[in-house]
C-alpha cells in the first residue's frame, strides 16, 4: 500500500486526551513539594525539604512503575480503550482527593494517582503506536510520536499558570481540584475520537511460551509487593532510608520478569527484546537527571533565583495571582525549619529566631526591604512551565530537522537519536554550573535566564530521546508484547524517578552546589558512552526488526 501525507485522524484525539491528563499531572506535579514544606498555616504540612524530596521520588518512581501492570493486563485481558478509561478516572479521583488537606486522605489520593497512571500511560501511547502500525503510516511514527509528545507539554506548559493562580486566590484545594477537572475532560475528549482508534484495540494472541496471568500474579506482582513491604520494615537503612529500601527491593520481581521474558522468548524476538532492555537500562540515568525539575531545580527556583519583577509585570502578574507578595519582618517566633534563621550570642547558643523568608537570605549587597514592606516575586511553579514550553517551540524544529535530514537519506536511527539526545542532556548541567559560578555558590542570586537556558538544552536532548523510546518500543516489540514492553520502558523512568529523588535529598549536602550538577554530568555523559559503544549492535537489530 502507498505511504500517505496526512497522519492518522485518530492522533488529534489521543492528542488532546493526553493533553489534558498531562495537564492534570503536571499541575500537581508543580505544586507537589511546595505543597508538603509549606507551613500548616499556610495550608501545608511543613514537611522538611529532605522528607518531600523523599516522598517526590517515591511517587514519580511508583507513578511509572505500575505501567508494568497497566501494560500486561491490556495486552491480555482488558484492551487498551477499557485500560485508560480506568486509569483516567482513578486519576482524577486521586488528584479531587488531593483538595482534602489530610495526610492519610493525601497518601490515599496518590495511590489512586499511582494505579490510574498504570492503567492510562503505556496504553495509551501503545494505540497511538497500532494506528502507524498501518502500511501507509509506518514511515511516520517517528513524527507522530514527536507530535504526540507535543500535546503532552501543551497540557504542562498551561498548568502551571492555572495552579498558580488557584492557589494564589483561592487555595492548595482549588489547584488540585482544577487538575482533576483536566483529567475527566480528558477522558471525555478520548471516547469522542473512539471510532479513529477503536479497529486498532485489539487483543493480541499468546505464545505457549508466554506465561499465564495467575503465574505472573504468583511469581511477580504478589512477590513484588512482599518485597517492597519486607524493604520497608527491614532493620537499618541498606539505600539510604526505608523508602528507598521499599522500591528497590520490590522493582526486583518486576525487573527479574523482564530478564526472564527475554531468556524465554522465541529465538526470533530475543534480539530485539534485548535490545530494548539494554537501552532501557542506559536511560535510567536520563530520568535520574530529567525529574530532579520538581526538586533540586524547584529549589533552585524557590531560593536562589530572581524571581523579582518589574513594576509593569508584577502588576499585571498580582491582577492574575501569578504572583506571591512576601513581607519582610522581624517578629520573634518559635518555630523553626529551614524558612527562618537564627541570630546566634557569641558562645553559639540562638538567642532570637527571625521569620526569614528563604527568600531574603541572598539578596545581592543585602538589600533587604524596610520592616513591613512587601514584595512580589512571579511563582515558583511558573519555572515548571519553562520545560514544556521549549518543547512546544522546539518539537517543530526537530521534526523538521528529522524530515531534512531523511529526505536526504541521513536522519540517525532511533537507538542514535536516544545516545545524541544523552550527549545535548548532559551540556545542561554546565550551564547550572555556570549558573553556580556567577551566584557566587548562592550568596547572591542568580538570573532566571540561567534555569530558563539549562532547560532549554536538556529539552531538546529529551525530544531526541523520550519520544523516540516510546517509538522504539512501538516498532521492536512483538504484536502482543507492545503494551507490557510499554510498560518497561515506563519501568526503567520508574527508577530513574527514585534515583533524582534520591540524588536530591543530597542537595543540602553539598556545599559546593556545582559538585551536584557535575555529578549529573557524570551520570548523563556516562549513559550515552555506553550506548555508543552498542550502537552498531542496536542499529543492525533495528533494521533487522523494525514493524514494516
């Protein structure tokens, strides 16, 4: 069959349903750990910034691993329509919930929010993928995937503005209700396009090979939850602290299914599957880096960033509560945690806590307002926009580079553009340490332009390398495996995920703050070396295998 110009009409409606699921979690995703250190007056529940990084990382790693079990039971049982549809509505339930300011309903409402994610995120990118599985498609799943991925940061990039303001007029509730609205808009949007896609939800056959549900229920799901229980309650901390121990020691069933998959597959599917484990492997360091934009780059933002406006700006921000009013004062106060400082007597001991704002600790030449006076400073959250916003502008370009670059029959192979996209990631950390070297280590702060830059470069290795995965796994993936393969990609961001989380909890730790970027640097440069070495290896599987 001939190729055609257009792309399937059942893009535009996964298009917007992703858009607006994404809408719904990165709105919570933005205000997540400013919502835990926020004191309980102001609607929070003071947690120290170590805690919230801890539970951040927890729950992007559990958020992506779950797909494992979204992914297997579409594949075999539910279909892929049926899965997002669970996986939307527990997803908006969970982010509804979060409006309850209570810490036992919070843990509830992220569960949902983990479990819904499971159901919704490898089906539906694995649909999108059965649409360019169609002959006259094919050529242009790359580009689709790329389009795709742009709905994702619409729905990113105008959340933020929105929670932002919410939680300005109204309150943290308000925000967390708005993401969930997005969620079931989603949802909607999604079964209005069903008839584009609903020829591509089919369930695929079995091999004799492939293991039963029951067994992989008995030998990884049920294992996996044991383990991670055992992880937690185990005596002493062996990674770091007891969450850390609870995820490690259950992604270790999940993992082992994965190997075993591969060890047992057909021997014309192996190459391929071990393919894809490789590379999901290497990236674990990509996300490792990537995530940390709602920790140490949040905190980079909160603290150590000028987020002062002119007077023009600030006006028309405050008019849409998009900006935060700050008032310096100087009352005694008795509790204390990382927002105030303490004015020492010579022998060391505090003699009077000021209410500090962090804010105010690295003002250049101390130029700290008057007693009283307040100031208005653009959002935190605001700077979690700044990512999806370079995709929006840049996914054209990339595609169009993709497009110049094929027609004259040049454009990199998939495995390539992942181990390029590694190399441009890896140059974003310079620019933090740049960053790092002009604040003077954050005795002074530093110019927004310096994040806004450091995201720009990391976002166009994340469009050589996140949209491509999704794509890889869609062309080497056996017909009835695409979902669950879907499913380990996810599971390799999954502990990409914990991994920022615990490389931020390491924040405070370095005094040197440009130590901590180049450790990234490390992590990222060393990840795209190993991917170039297989590459001749990968690139020969991929045109052996590729879906036709």
């Amino acid at each position: 069959m001939a190729t055609t110009s257009k792309h399937p009409k059942g893009l535009y409606f996964l298009f917007f349903a992703e858009m607006w699921e994404r809408f719904g979690y990165y709105l919570m995703l933005g205000i997540f750990t400013l919502y835990l250190q926020a004191d309980e007056s102001a609607g929070g529940f003071g947690m120290s910034r170590s805690d919230s990084f801890d539970i951040f990382g927890t729950f992007i790693a559990l958020v992506f691993l779950t797909p494992f079990l979204g992914g297997l039971l579409a594949d075999r049982k539910l279909g892929y329509r049926t899965s997002i549809t669970i996986g939307g509505l527990m997803m908006g339930v969970g982010y509804c919930l979060l409006a309850v300011h209570n810490l036992s309903v919070f843990y509830v409402a992220i569960f949902l929010i983990i479990l819904g994610n499971g159901f919704f995120k490898p089906n539906i990118s694995t649909l999108l993928g059965n649409l360019y599985s169609e002959p006259q498609y094919v050529d242009k799943k790359d580009a689709g995937f790329n389009i795709f991925y742009m709905g994702i940061n619409i729905g990113a990039f105008i959340c933020n503005f929105f929670g932002a303001a919410l939680r300005n007029y109204f309150s943290w509730g308000y925000a967390f209700m708005a993401a969930g609205i997005g969620m079931f808009v989603g949802i909607i949007i999604f079964w209005i396009g069903v008839k584009h896609y609903k020829h591509a939800d089919v369930l695929k056959p079995t091999k004799k090979e492939d293991a039963s549900l029951s067994r992989i229920f008995g030998l990884t799901i049920f294992p996996s939850f044991v383990a991670g229980i055992v992880g937690w309650f185990i005596p002493g901390n062996i990674f770091g602290n007891d969450s850390t121990d609870a995820f490690i020691f259950g992604s270790l069933p999940v993992v082992y299914f994965y190997f075993n998959l591969y060890a047992k597959a057909a021997p014309d599917e192996k190459r391929p599957l071990g393919a894809m484990l490789a590379i999901f492997a290497v990236v674990i360091a990509f996300w490792a880096v990537f995530k940390q934009n709602g920790t140490a780059l949040t905190t980079w933002a909160e603290s150590y960033t000028d987020r002062s406006m002119p007077a023009a700006v600030s006006s028309s921000a405050e008019k849409l509560k998009l900006a935060q009013t700050l008032t310096y004062s100087k009352d005694t106060i008795t509790k204390t945690d990382h927002h105030f400082r303490k004015v020492l007597d010579p022998k060391g001991s505090p003699i009077k806590e000021y209410n500090y704002n962090d804010y105010y600790k690295n003002l250049e030449g101390k130029e700290l307002q008057k007693e009283g006076e307040a100031t208005n400073l653009i959002n935190t959250e605001i700077f979690q926009s700044v990512n999806p916003g370079w995709v929006i502008l840049l996914t054209p370009l990339v595609v169009l580079f993709f497009s110049f670059l094929r027609k004259r029959g040049k454009e990199p192979s998939t495995p390539a553009k992942i181990a390029w996209g590694l190399v441009i990631s890896s140059l974003s950390t310079f620019v933090m340490v740049a960053a790092v070297y002009v604040c003077s280590n954050g005795e002074v702060k530093a110019s927004p332009m310096w994040l806004i830059a450091s995201y720009g470069v990391i976002t166009i290795g994340e469009l050589f390398l996140s949209p491509m995965g999704l794509s890889l796994v869609s062309k080497l993936s056996p017909p009835r495996l695409t979902a669950l393969m879907m499913g380990g990609w996810f599971l390799s961001t999954s502990i990409g995920n914990k991994l920022s989380g615990v490389l931020a909890t390491m924040w405070d730790k370095y005094e040197n703050k440009s130590y901590y970027f180049l450790v990234n640097f490390a992590l990222l440069i060393g990840a795209a070396c190993i991917i170039f070495m297989m590459l001749k290896w990968l690139n020969k599987i991929f045109s052996e295998h590729t879906v036709k």
